[in-house]
C-alpha cells in the first residue's frame, strides 16, 4: 500500500514538473517540425491559405533555382576546406600548450578569449581587418611586398576570407583538445619512449588514437555547424560578390523572409536535414576506420 | 638529445608566441581605430597608438542610435532568458534522470531525436505561431520559449543528474522528503557547477543571438544589440572609428564574465565537449 501510494506521489511530481518542457517540445518543436513538413509540400506565400503542390517545391529546388545549387556549392566549400583546417589548427596549438611552457594559462585565454566574442561584432572587426585599401591583413602581407586580394569584394577570396577570419574562434575546439590530452595516460608515453618512438611516433600511435574520438566529436559538430553558416554573410557581404557568398541558410531566409516563399523555404530546411543526417552517417561509417575506442 | 630538447622548446615557444600576437592583434587593432581621431583612421601604413587619443566615437555611437535602450533590452533579454532556462530545465531533467513515470523513456527519445533537427526547420512554424499571436516586433519571441526549456539544456542537466549516487535519493525519502525537496535540497546543490555552464551559455547564447531578432524585431524598442549594431553598420558604414566603439562595447561585458567566470567556461565547454 505505502508502495503504490510511493509511486502516485512520484509520477504526479513527474508529471508537474515535466509539464513545461512536455508543453514547450509540443508547441515549439514537434507541431512545427509536422507543419514544416506540410509546408514543403505546399505553396504558401502567408497572405493567402497554403495550396498543395505535392513534390513541387523540390522539384523546383532541384530544376529551377540556380541559386539553390550555388548556395549549397557554397556551404559545401565551407564545409569541406574549413572544418578540417579548423580541427587542425585547434590541435596544433592545444599541442604546442600541452608542453608544459611557462605562460601557458595566459595563452590559452588568448587563444580563447575571440571564442567568447558575438559573431556580429567578430563580423564588423573583420570587415574592418579584411578592408582592402587601409585594412590590417593587407597592410602586414603589403609589409612582405604582398599585394593583398580585395578579400570580401573579390568572388575569388570571399569565401577564404570568411575561412581565416573562422580560425580566429579555434578556441572552443582548442579547449576540448586540451581537456582531451589532460585524459591521455602518461604511461603510454613513457611506454613509448622506452620503445624508443619520436615525437611525431608518439603522436601518431599515442596521442591521435586517444584523441580521436574527440576529433571524431568536433567534425561532426564543425560540420553540423559550418553547413548553417548565415550571420557572418548576411552583415559582410550580403552574399556577395556574384552570389560567392550566398550560403544555404542565407539563401533559405531570403526565400523565406524576404520573398515569404514559406513553402519552398521549408523544403530547403528538410533537404538540409537530409544533409546534415547523409553527412553524419558517413562520418559514422567512417569512423570505425580511424577513431579508436577505449575499453572495447 | 638535451640539446635537440632545448631547441623543440624553443620553436614551441616561438609558435606560440607568434599564434598569440596574431589572435590579440584583432582586439589590440579595434581599440586603437575605436579611439583614432577620423583623420588617422585611414592612414596607410596605420598608425596604432592614437594621438591622442579620443573618445569621440564613443559618444556618437549614443547620438547616431539608441545605444542605452539597445544595451536595457539586450540585459533584460540575458536575464529572462536565464531565469526561464533556470526554472525549466533543471526540473525536467530531474525528472528523466531520477524519476520513475509512464512514457518517460519515450519523451526522452523524442527529445533526443528533435536535437537532430536544424533549427531552420521550426524557424518559419515558429515564425507563422508567433506572428498569429501578435507578438511580432515584441521581445517575447526571443525570451518566452526559454521558459518551456530546451532539449539540449535538459540533455546536458540530465547526465549529471545521473552521476549522483542514487541511496542519497533513498536516505531523504526515508526521512519523509518530498520528491520536489530531494530535487531542491538533495540534487541541484550537487550540479551547481553544470547549472552555471547553462547559465553561461545561455547569456552568450542571448548576446549572441542575431537570427532572432533579425526575424521577429524592427524597431529599436524590442531591439538587443546584436542587431542594433548591424542596423548603426548598415546606415554608417565608413564610420569605422564609431563601429568599432560599438563593438567594443557589445564585446566588453561577455569578456568581463569571462574573465570572472574563466574556470566555468572552460569547464563547461570541456564537459558538454566530452560528454556529447
């Protein structure tokens, strides 16, 4: 009897206390994530009622809509040259502040600190630092007799740009990294040592395998993350030049909220869920062939 | 072998070194143009200690927008929106870890699954409820969802909650604790340090916060600076000196909590790094 009068007074706790997220998942993100679906299959324009059009926005996505293809062309470039080079340049320095210098503390909040900056002022300073005629990259490359590109208004070095001003938010990364190599036994590398290995043998066969499912972790995220890039190109560029900027979520808020093609707008957001979901699976597919699992 | 040990430090070092001049120079080139009288700002070759230097930008930042109002509303928004996630989330994730309920294990699942999701594809439903609601060019778009809590939030609260040991749980009961009083007096004061990793990120996720109020804010009333700051940019776009104030001063409060909550931060964002 006490046991069952137990068990009332914890589901109806439960379910008190679970009422706001039950409410809150059900209005902002289950009944909007059917509606969307609905959406992306319907022409729907706001001022007047939603029509269906069964696989009509998809197929113009695929067909009509150069700029579809483009900004995804975009996303991807990002995606792929950025997120690697990111991952890298993360490991590097967490590597180099492992050694145990002295200051090690003070550059890891330097190498931080841009990481905790809001990306609408990280965008304002780099159109400052990327300015072509008095802007301070151009001024350093000018001092080794480099003619600097003109970064944001060039079609070329738009996207580069944007890839070198991402480097300078390493830090979240770096910090994941160092807690990381925190957790790398020291054994294993007096162990190597006695073997006799070098620093990279080292690297290679103690610290990479340990860290890879940390590496594993940040890819996947870096990717999930880098293929909804908007706010930078939305302040610096306008997606400009030539649409070189013009980034899948950038294009999906135009149609959106500038043209309110909700219906179409929603059919980008599904296939950008398809994207994300493809990309995650071969990450995980690949996995096995290079991230090394503990206790296994 | 000492000697080539000697030598790998001293590259270490000048690495390191090199890579932090070139993260702080960013910040070290914003304050001197954000102090430069006009007729220094576009020197070439730039000159970096301003003479002398000036508070002028700072100022007109105030006369060309609505500066105080934009920074009042962009706190108020910090401050509802930690309160909301603070009353939300740490009870449902209480609720998945220690509690015993029919269906908790398959909202649980749905709440996983949804992390899935691209927020692009609730952004234009949330858009079209909120304008059915009227609460277009309004605040409560961006603060009021915060108090209905947050998938990863509670995900994150959850697997702390799970790492304390169940016979404190057991013990209170015994003495006739209610289950709320084992949540509020028991457990929460042992997750402290997860609690104020949500916090942080939370009031970064605030300030940062720029799609948002792109989407749901027009006028400077309901405006928190993120946008504020690209409205002054649009319509005064060479005023670099001036820009740049603006930005410092967005920038200053997030790296005055940062530096005060430093051990947080890195905390934080180790665990959610390692326990994602």
């Amino acid at each position: 009897m006490t046991k069952f009068k137990r068990n009332k007074e914890e589901i109806i706790t439960a379910y008190i206390i679970i009422l706001p997220w039950l409410l809150g998942l059900s209005i902002f993100i289950v009944g909007p994530i059917i509606s969307s679906l609905m959406f992306s299959f319907m022409d729907y324009s706001v001022v007047l009622p939603p029509k269906f059009i069964g696989l009509g926005n998809y197929k113009r996505m695929f067909l009509n809509d150069p700029l579809f293809w483009k900004s995804l062309y975009n996303t991807l470039y990002m995606t792929v040259i950025g997120v690697p080079l990111n991952i890298l340049l993360a490991l590097s320095v967490a590597l180099l502040l492992n050694q145990k210098l002295k200051g090690e503390a003070l550059f890891r909040t330097i190498f931080y600190l841009p990481s905790v900056v809001p990306q609408v002022a990280i965008s304002l300073l780099w159109m400052w630092i990327l300015n072509p005629q008095v802007g301070l990259i151009n001024y350093l490359l000018s001092l080794f007799g480099i003619k600097g590109p003109m970064w944001l208004a060039s079609e070329q070095w738009a996207k580069p740009a944007f890839i070198i001003m991402g480097l300078w938010g390493i830090g979240g990364n770096m910090v994941i990294f160092l807690a990381g190599l925190q957790n790398v036994p020291q054994h294993l590398y007096d162990a190597a040592i006695v073997d006799g290995a070098n620093i990279w043998q080292r690297f290679r066969y103690v610290t990479f395998p340990m860290l890879s499912p940390t590496i594993f972790f940040l890819l996947v995220m870096g990717i999930i993350g880098t293929l909804q890039i908007f706010t930078q190109a939305y302040i610096m560029t306008a997606g400009g030049p030539m649409d070189a900027t013009l980034f899948y979520v950038y294009h999906l808020f135009n149609k959106a909220f500038r043209d309110f093609h909700m219906g179409y707008a929603s059919a980008m957001a599904w296939f950008l869920f398809i994207i994300i979901f493809i990309a995650t699976i071969i990450n995980l597919k690949l996995a096995p062939k290079w991230v090394y699992y503990e206790s296994e | 072998m000492n000697t080539k040990r000697i030598f790998l430090r001293i590259i270490a070092y000048i690495l390191v070194i090199i890579g932090g001049i070139s993260f702080i120079i960013p910040f070290i080139w914003t304050v001197s143009t954000a102090f430069k009288p006009d007729e220094q700002i576009f020197l070439f070759p730039p000159k970096w200690i301003p003479e002398p230097p000036t508070i002028k930008h700072f100022k007109e930042v105030f006369e060309f927008i609505p500066f105080g109002l934009l920074y009042k509303n962009t706190v108020l928004l910090a401050l509802l929106n930690i309160a909301g996630t603070l009353f939300s989330c740490p009870l449902a994730a209480y609720a998945f870890a220690k509690l015993k309920w029919p269906g908790r294990d398959m909202l649980f699942i749905i709440t996983l699954a949804t992390m899935m999701l691209p927020p692009q594809v609730t952004m234009i439903p949330q858009f079209l409820i909120f304008r059915r609601l009227g609460w277009l060019n309004t605040m409560l778009p961006l603060w009021m969802p915060s108090f209905f809590g947050n998938a990863f939030n509670i995900f994150l609260l959850r697997q702390f909650f799970l790492t304390l040991p169940k016979e404190l749980d057991d013990a209170a009961r015994i003495d006739g604790c209610s289950f709320f009083d084992i949540f509020w007096r028991i457990n929460l004061p042992l997750i402290i340090p997860a609690i104020t990793a949500v916090t942080i990120f939370t009031f970064m996720g605030t300030w940062n916060n720029f799609i948002g109020p792109l989407i749901y804010v027009r006028s400077y009333n309901a405006m928190p600076l993120s946008l504020g700051l690209r409205m002054f940019q649009e319509a005064y776009s060479a005023e670099w000196g001036a820009l740049m104030a603006a930005s410092l001063m967005m920038i200053l409060p997030v790296i005055i909590v940062f530096f005060f909550l430093q051990k947080y931060f890195v905390q934080g964002i180790s665990l959610t790094g390692l326990k994602g």
